[in-house]
C-alpha cells in the first residue's frame, strides 16, 4: 500500500458504527481501574493480559472480555473508557461514531444502569464539544441471557430512552438465534429505536435471515457468512442493507485463517453496503484506521474501494437526512483534493 493510499485512507471522513465501548478497554486502563476499584484480577499484570490475548472462537474471546469489564464500577469508569475510545476514534478521523454498551454485563454485577449510561453518553457529549463528534448509544441484549432478562434491561432503560438511539444483539451467536429475542425486538420497534443485530459472524446465514425477516434490523453487524448463500447475498445487495465488517476481529476470532483471506472485497463487489469497523479494539490489534490499512494492504484495495467504504459508513448510519447529505459532500470533497 503506497503512502498517497494509506494518507487518503486515514484521512478520510468517516463513520464507526460497530463498537462495543468495553471492548476499547486497553489493558492499562483496566490495570488502573482495578486499582482505583480495589477489583482483584486473575493476571499479575499488564503483560500477563496481554498474553491472554490468543483466541481460538467468539467464546474465548467473551470469556477474557467479560473479566475485564469487571473493574468497571462508577459512572466516572464509564466516562474514562468512553473518552479514551473517543480521543482514538479522533485522531482516526472519526466523524460520527454509533456506540454499542452491554448493560446486562454490568447490571448483573450490581452497577447501577443510570452510571453506565451516564458515563458514556456524558464522553460522547463532550466529543460532540470539543471536536463536533457526533454519534449515538446502541444497547445490546446479551442474547446467551434470556429474552426476559432483555425485557428486564429494557424496562431499566426506559427513563433514559432519549440518549439511546437502537438496541443490538451481541454475545455467543452459536444456539442463540435472533428469533430467541422476537418479542423484545418488537417492544423496541414500537418505541421507536432504531434495530440492528450481529448475525453470520460464526452462526450460519440462516441468522442472518431472521434476523432481517424477524427481528427486522436495519443493519446486520458482521454478516460476513452471507456469501454462503447466493439468494442472502442478493436479497442483501438489492435491498441496500448495510453490513458492519470487522476485519481484525474476524481474524482474531477465526472466522478467517488470515487478513488475506477475508470477503471484504467480494462483498463490496457484490454490489453489497459493507462498512469497515473496529468491533473490540483493544482486544483485536488495531483501532478503525488499522483495520483500514490491514484489509487495503492485504486484498490490494484501492482509491475507489476507500470512497465506497467511507460513503457507505455514513449512509448506513442513523444520522438525520441532512447531516448524511452533509457528511457525504466532505467525503465527496476530499476525495476530489
Ligand atoms: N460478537 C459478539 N459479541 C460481541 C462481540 C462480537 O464480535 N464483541 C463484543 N461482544
Ligand atoms: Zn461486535
């Protein structure tokens, strides 16, 4: 990848829309955290964790994520890791970014729900100041939790539905299809949350199906299994329906061998609205412009790949008509440099 690409890339305008904010906790923040919190961890030290980093499925990912997430206590916790994301997110060129949290991860270890949601939403706030970030809160259901649990986590989030703008699904996909959360998706189309589900990571195309056909989301995180079936893929590029890649995780997790194999470009070739995303940063080697720079270099991406992937990152998100038209122009400019 030549240096004109790889500037062009990391300079362009563009959107995140497939971040868990816990999965932006570097292992020194939750070295400090735990200290802060008196929370003990089962690794002597920053090293120790990062060691702990070698995953062989979703699963084994999850299990290190939730145990790091444990020295989350205080809404104060919650704004540090939040403005730590953010501060990378800038420096990546990051306009507007789409935030995925996991209440249940934290409810059930007696947190209260107002301090994890305060936190974030008050980082983002103050990025939306300091550097006109703009951006939004996604719930995620912990779908290896009960459908009732969800509507007990929706229940909790509805004094503060105003600074959340969706609600996803994330967590073990394997024996958890989308269609486990029918009703609670349902409840959450009637308050007038915006749907979006991870679906096709490791679980078959069958979930991405229903979780289009079911739930009815407007963007399926991951999706990368749809090019198993040619009728999904087709039914994904006609409707426009977006796709939240996240190409070092897919690696880290092994849903690819290697960067070089991943579908990145077949999708986009396919006609279908792929996007490029970090998913847990912290935890798969690279922020936003990392995995840019992976994937471009390893599939010999090129000027036009990167106006489609930033064009698309803005289309596909939530932000009102206007500020999309806005933000398109920018991306329109800067690819006219
Ligand atoms: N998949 C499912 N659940 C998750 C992920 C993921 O990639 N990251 C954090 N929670
Ligand atoms: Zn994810």
């Amino acid at each position: 990848m030549d240096q004109q690409l790889r500037d062009l890339v990391c300079g362009m305008p563009k959107a995140e829309l497939h971040i868990h904010i816990e999965g932006s906790l570097e292992p020194e923040l939750i070295f400090d955290l735990a200290r802060r919190n008196g929370v003990a961890l089962s690794w002597p030290d920053v090293e120790a964790l990062r060691q702990a980093y070698s995953f062989t499925d979703l699963q084994s990912f999850l299990d290190i994520y939730y145990a790091g997430a444990s020295v989350l206590l205080t809404q104060q916790d919650f704004y540090d890791m939040t403005w730590a994301y953010l501060e990378r997110a800038h420096a990546d060129n990051v306009h507007h970014v789409e935030i995925f949290f996991d209440p249940q991860t934290h409810t059930g270890r007696g947190v209260p729900f107002a301090a994890v949601i305060d936190g974030i939403h008050g980082a983002l706030a103050d990025a939306g100041t300091r550097w006109g970030i703009s951006g939004g809160l996604i719930m995620c259901f912990l779908r290896h939790l009960s459908e009732e649990d969800a509507m007990a986590t929706l229940q909790q989030a509805l004094p503060h539905l105003e600074k959340i703008i969706g609600v996803g699904l994330d967590s073990s996909e394997h024996g958890h299809p989308p269609e486990k959360f029918t009703a609670a998706f349902a409840r959450c189309r009637e308050l007038g949350l915006h749907l979006v589900a991870h679906a096709g990571e490791e679980g078959p195309p069958a979930y991405i199906w229903s979780a289009l056909d079911v739930l009815q989301v407007e963007r399926i995180d991951h999706g990368v299994r749809c090019l198993e079936d040619p009728a999904l893929a087709e039914r994904l590029a006609s409707s426009g329906m977006a796709l939240t890649v996240c190409p070092l995780s897919n690696v880290k997790l092994r849903v690819f061998n290697e960067i070089g194999d991943h579908n990145l470009a077949q999708l986009l070739d396919a006609g279908i609205a792929a996007t490029v995303n970090s998913d847990d940063p912290a935890y798969f080697g690279g922020y936003i412009n990392d995995n840019f720079i992976a994937v471009f270099k390893a599939l010999g991406m090129d000027r036009e790949h990167a106006k489609t992937l930033a064009r698309n990152s803005f289309n596909a998100s939530f932000m009102p008509e206007h500020q999309k038209q806005a933000k398109l122009a920018e991306v329109e400019a800067w690819f006219s440099r």
